[in-house]
C-alpha cells in the first residue's frame, strides 16, 4: 500500500517521495490513521522501523491542515541523543512546508536554544530537564495563544 492510502498533505506526500519512501512499514499503517482522528496512540517496534514517521507525519499534517502561530507542537523524548533523531525526522519531514523545528536539550547554549525557539519555531522537540530550565528561566512560554 502507499503513503497516499492515508491522505496525507500534498506537502507530506512530496518529502515522503523526496526521502524514497515508497511504501509505510507496519508501524506506520497501524498507528497513522487513529492519529490522523486525533486519537491517542501507542505504539511499539524496533529501532528502525519508523516510528518517530508514524507520528511526525500526522502531527504534521495536523498543523498543515489547522490555523495557528508560534510554538504548536511538543515533542517530549528521554535523551539528547533521541531528541536530535526526532527533530532530524521532523525536519525531513515536513522539508517542503512552513515549519521550522528546535530542540531543547542539555549541553548546548540556552541562549541559542531560545533564539531558535523565539524565532519561529512551530515544532519543539526537548528533553524533559532542559525544557523545564528554559521555562523556570522564563526564556519562553508553552502558553497557547
């Protein structure tokens, strides 16, 4: 089956093309549609199998498809390592859309994290220590406006 079973926004379809995927792996055929409905998933599979995909891609769509500014989407992840995989997959992703992506994680500048953050950001990816940081700091807010 193809990514366009699940009616994914032209500007999706086109980085998925982009990125060679032809066909969604299992874990992204179970796990897109209900959370294109807005349902809560949980979903489990090995390394490598698209996971971060199965769930960047209906966030995305989400945020191609609904009316809003600044920071929309939380992305809340264990390590700084998985941290930098997501935001990669986030930014693969959505490569031909509006978007811009930034991490929040320890062992890097806050004032650059900020920045990042501050200057258009709609997608955060953060691990949860740093996150809490910026926002006990006051640098940003995760206010919906």
């Amino acid at each position: 089956m193809p990514f366009s079973q699940f009616n994914l926004h032209p500007q999706l379809v086109k980085a998925i093309t982009a990125l060679g995927f032809k066909a969604p792996t299992p874990i992204q055929t179970q796990a897109i549609p209900p959370a294109l409905e807005g349902k809560d998933i949980l979903g489990c599979a090995q390394t490598g199998s698209g996971k971060t995909a199965a769930f960047a891609l209906p966030v995305l769509h989400h945020l191609l498809t609904k009316n809003g500014d600044g920071l929309r989407a939380l992305v809340l992840v264990p390590t700084r390592e998985l941290a930098v995989q997501v935001e990669r997959t986030f930014k693969e992703c959505s490569r031909y859309t509006p978007f811009r992506t930034a991490v929040v994680i320890g062992g890097v500048s806050h004032s650059m994290q900020t920045r990042s953050i501050q200057g258009g950001a709609a997608i955060l990816v953060a691990t949860p220590g740093r996150l809490l940081d910026h926002l006990r700091q006051g640098n940003f807010s995760l206010e919906i406006h």
